[in-house]
C-alpha cells in the first residue's frame, strides 16, 4: 500500500508516519513519528467545531475521508480526547483546545482508532 505523490513525504516505507501528528488549530502533538500506519479507509467524520458541539447526537455536515493514520494502542497518543459515545462510535478531538473531530474509533473494534490526514498538521 504504496502511498501517492506527495504522501511520500509522510509515510516511511514500512507505511508509519515520518513525522509527528499536530493539531492544525494549537500545535499539540498527537502523535510521535512512527507510532501509526497509513490506512485508506472511508469514514465520515463531522464538520470541524468544538467538543460539545459533537455530541448532540444531530446528524451533523461534514466529510467522507479516506486517508487515516491507524494506530492500534490509545496510549500510543500524546495528547488526545474523545467524544462522549455518538452510536457506536467516539469521534477523537485534540485534548488541548478541543477542536475535532479529527478522527474516529468504533466501539467495536477495541484497537483502531483513525486519525485523518486532512484532520491534522505535520512536523
């Protein structure tokens, strides 16, 4: 699962982040480098905003991504939050500002949890 054109830069040859996963609103890392596999997954996540605001349980606007960061372990986070239960899933919202969603993890499946690229800044 090669990744295209300028992913490159961010996914090593064993398929882990090269560099480390940043919040784009307030900087704080999410991730270390080497920590997540690049995985193409479609996900819907909401619309950009505030924690509260996502768990109202309305069916909100937003995106179907497809380019993720898997990472297998949530202590492997440096710094992340969830959502109160939305369904089946928890939406991942950085922990300093709580701006998100920037990710999502199924109830389901104990040991996914997906940060999308479009979701987060490298460094």
């Amino acid at each position: 699962m090669e990744p295209e054109g300028p992913r490159n830069e961010l996914v090593s040859a064993e398929g882990r982040n090269r560099k480390a996963v940043l919040c784009q609103r307030c900087g704080s890392r999410v991730l270390q480098p080497g920590t997540a596999l690049f995985s193409r997954r479609q996900l819907f996540l909401p619309s950009m905003r505030k924690k509260p605001a996502l768990a109202d349980g309305s069916s909100p606007d937003g995106d179907l991504l497809q380019e993720h960061w898997l990472v297998e372990d949530m202590f492997v986070f440096e710094n992340v939050g969830f959502t109160n239960d939305v369904g089946n899933v928890k939406f991942l919202v950085c922990a300093d500002c709580e701006i998100g969603p920037i990710g999502w993890h199924c109830l389901d499946d104990k040991n996914s949890f997906y940060v999308a690229l479009e979701r987060v800044s490298h460094e």
